[in-house]
C-alpha cells in the first residue's frame, strides 16, 4: 500500500449531509412530490387522517391568548404643558387608552412575570394644535428592562437561538411574544449599548498593548470576517466585509502600543512595535520538521531556535513579563541572528524559514524590550471562542446588520467577563458605562464585608464569654 491509498476521512464529505435547506428542483412536479413528504403537511393532511391520537392533538388546541393580568397599574398625569411648544393651553383629546408593558421581576432565588397597566389620554395643544399623551408613555417600552436583560442574556452569554428565547419566555411566563419580538429587543440593546462598545473599542485602540486576530463567517447573503482586538481586560469584535486589513488600520492609525498578531500580512503595514506570535512560528516550524525528517539544515535552525527561546521563557516563568529581567536575554538574540547566517541551508523549505527570521527581525523579540508584552497570541485566540461559539448558532442564518448586533453585544459580555463583572446583573443594572458599574459593584462588594464582619463579631461577643 503506497501513501497515495490512505485516504483521511475527515476530509471525505457525507453525501447527503442533514442540511436544513428548500432543495432546487429542475423538474417542477418533483418539487410538489417534495412538499408532499414536509413534517407539517405529513401530520396535517396525511397521518391524522387514520390516527386517531393525532386527529385529537390537532383539533382541539387551544388558539385564544389570555390576557395578562397586571400587577400593578399606574395612571399616567396630565401633562402641564404642550411637548412642542410648551403652551399651557391644552385639552383632553380622547377619552383614556390604556397599555401593557411586559417585564420581569427578579426575585433572590427566581424570576416571575411582571406586568404593568399604564392608563393614559392624549391631549391636544390650542396653540400649535400638536397632540401628545403623557411625558412617561413617549418615553416607554412595551418590553420592560428586566425582560430586556434576561433576552440578551440568553442570547449572548447562553448562545440560545432568538427562536427559543422565545418560545421559552413564552411557556414559561404565558407572555405571547410575538415572532421576531426578541430579535427587536436584540436590535434596540445593540444601539443602547453602542456607545459603550465604542468606548471599548477606542480604549483597546489607544492602550499600551492590542492582541488582534480575524475569522471567517457565513451570512444570509455572502461572507465576511469578524476581527477580534483584546487586551488583559477589554475585548472588541467587529465585522469587515473582506480580510483586508484597511479598517482595522484606520483604527489603528494613532495607536502608540504593542500590536500582537500571528504572521498575516494585514498587520505588518500598521504603524506601531509589533510582536509576532512566537507560538504561530513554533508550530510552523515543527511541521516543517515533521514532513522533512532528514533536513539537517532546518534540524539545525529549530535547535537554535529553541535553545534561544527555552532560557526566556524560564525568566518569565520565574518573574513575569518583565522588562527589566528580559532584557539579558537580548544579546543572544543578536548570537542567534549570526549562527543563522553561518548555517549551510541546502532546502528551499529551511532557507524560507531564515528568510521569514530575517524579514520579522524586529517583530519577533520585541517582547524583550517592554513590560507586560506576551510573546504569544493566545489572548487573542481565547477571545475568538466565544465568538467561534455564537457563531455555530447564527452562521448563514443572520444578516450583516443582525451580526454587528451581536458582535456589539458580545464585546460588553466578554469585557465584563475579563473583568469579573457579572454581564446579566450589568445589563439589569442599567448603567451603560461598564467602568461606572465596576466602581458601583465594588462600593457594594465593600459595604456587604463590612456588615459580614459586624455580624460576625456580634455573633461572637453572644458566643464568646466574658473574661473574668
Ligand atoms: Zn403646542
């Protein structure tokens, strides 16, 4: 058996893979035979017919929506003056409508549904004839902001499918949501939190150190990449619609730090000290090796490699990423560049390999020279998994505009994630700049250990007895 009759069967491709999708028929009677054999027709049309279990399941289902009994009810004010003009002259213009704002409430263990009946009329002004209802009806939303967080929640953090989000509220709280309800909230928390994300974004692109990596996703209509930028405590994804590094450039225009990247091409035209994923290069390099056994020269190559890298990492090891510390190890960089040069390389393979050292000279031990600069791309990486995550449930599914929603909302849940903020008590809290509520929670976290502690010390002058 020769190499050529070993097939990898993870490249070899199902033939009929279970892909969800309307197959095109060039014959048009096919395509009715098709629709004939749909789960839904089956059930209604043809099995129901001879059983008598699905005749029942079908007919008598309940249609009518209850409706929602409110929990509280608030009667909204006369207003005292015009929105427009501000006149005080102004009328009743029809008798009181009413709304119902659906939300949640939490409780310390559970959720339950919490309906508010608001009660309004319009009014009409004689000076500028505008009509309007009262101050607090313009301003709300029939989607109350627990029910907002817990939406996003699911979707962003738990990765649930809008679909389900859905159906789920909708059994559990008897909330009749209609289709594409959550999809809106989706929508309206992305522009809420617009600002936020470019906070991140802006505080990423003007830091002292950026990871960065891009991916590839699959929308209704085409494809794009999504870029991940992260540092030790913010993360940002954006989508371009090609891999083309121009966006990300103009981002990074002004940007005074450390780039971190693995070797894509896109990166090296940014202005700024740039440190090459060593870990990328390691790999390569090992492959490398693993395909050409025999290859003294690249054998050679790799042993300087790791005989340079090894003493390096054990100082990190040892004492962080420390500028202070590293620096020692720069003189065997330039050592390595010389042993280099001297070695006989014969393959076209190890020549690439010390042409790629030379052209990446001052992108690949710039970690030597700064403070807290990792000398891989991992952070980067790790920040992609989310993302990776979110996208097995929403590729080829969702738009364009429907994924920078999402990616919006997935930046503020990681960065708090990094930052050990709580993204569900985040988004239920209101606040949308995620520094204010970090100091909010830790005013909080302080006042709770203080109480603890007086507790504690009052239990134990009950417990303790008094010296005599
Ligand atoms: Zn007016």
């Amino acid at each position: 058996m020769s190499e050529t009759d070993i097939v990898d069967i993870n490249n070899q491709k199902r033939e009929h893979p279970y892909g969800f999708k309307r197959n095109k028929f060039v014959i048009s009677g096919l395509e009715s035979i098709n629709k004939a054999a749909y789960w839904d027709y089956q059930r209604e049309r043809v099995y129901l017919k001879t059983n008598p279990v699905l005749k029942k399941g079908t007919h008598n289902r309940p249609v009518t929506v209850k409706p929602m009994v409110p929990n509280q009810i608030i009667e909204c004010k006369r207003p005292s003056t015009c929105s427009k003009c501000g006149s005080t002259n102004i009328w009743e213009h029809n008798n009181r409508s009413s709304r119902i704002a659906v939300d949640l409430k939490f409780t310390r263990y559970g959720i339950k549904r919490w309906i508010t009946k608001y009660l309004y009329k319009r009014y009409i002004c004689s000076n500028c004839w505008k009509t309007f209802s009262s101050n607090i009806m313009a301003s709300k939303s029939h989607i109350g902001t627990e029910l907002l967080a817990y939406s996003i929640y699911q979707c962003i953090e738990l990765r649930l499918p809008i679909t389900t989000i859905e159906k789920s509220l909708n059994e559990l709280f008897e909330l009749s949501l209609g289709l594409g309800t959550i999809s809106h909230v989706k929508t309206y928390a992305a522009s809420t939190y617009e600002a936020t994300f470019e906070k991140i974004l802006m505080g990423l692109c003007n830091g002292h150190l950026l990871h960065a990596d891009e991916t590839k996703i699959s929308l209704k209509n085409g494809s794009g990449f999504v870029w991940v930028f992260a540092s030790m405590d913010e993360v940002a994804y954006f989508y371009t619609d090609t891999r083309e590094g121009d966006y990300t450039q103009s981002l990074l225009k002004d940007f005074k730090g450390v780039l971190v990247s693995d070797f894509y091409a896109a990166y090296d035209s940014i202005n700024c000290p740039q440190q090459k994923c060593l870990i990328h290069l390691i790999r390569d390099i090992n492959d490398a090796l693993y395909k050409n056994p025999y290859d003294e020269g690249l054998k050679q190559l790799a042993e300087g490699f790791t005989n340079l890298l090894r003493p390096m990492i054990e100082t990190i090891d040892r004492f962080g990423l420390k500028h202070h510390f590293l620096k020692k190890h720069l003189p065997s960089v330039d050592r390595f560049y010389k042993y280099l040069l001297h070695l006989g390389l014969v393959t076209e393979t190890a020549v690439k390999f010390r042409e790629r050292f030379e052209k990446n000279k001052d992108k690949l031990f710039t970690f030597l020279n700064h403070d807290g600069i990792p000398w891989n791309n991992n952070n980067a990486e790790h920040a992609v998994k989310p993302f990776a995550m979110l996208r097995n449930i929403i590729k080829g599914v969702t738009t364009e505009k429907g994924l920078r929603e999402y990616l919006i909302l997935l930046s503020i849940c990681e960065t708090c994630k990094y930052r050990g903020l709580d993204f569900l008590d985040f988004l239920r809290s209101g606040e949308k700049d995620i520094d204010v509520f970090a100091a909010s929670q830790q005013r909080r976290r302080r006042s709770t250990k203080i109480r603890h502690t007086s507790e504690v010390s009052e239990n134990l002058g009950g417990l303790v007895a008094p010296l005599t």
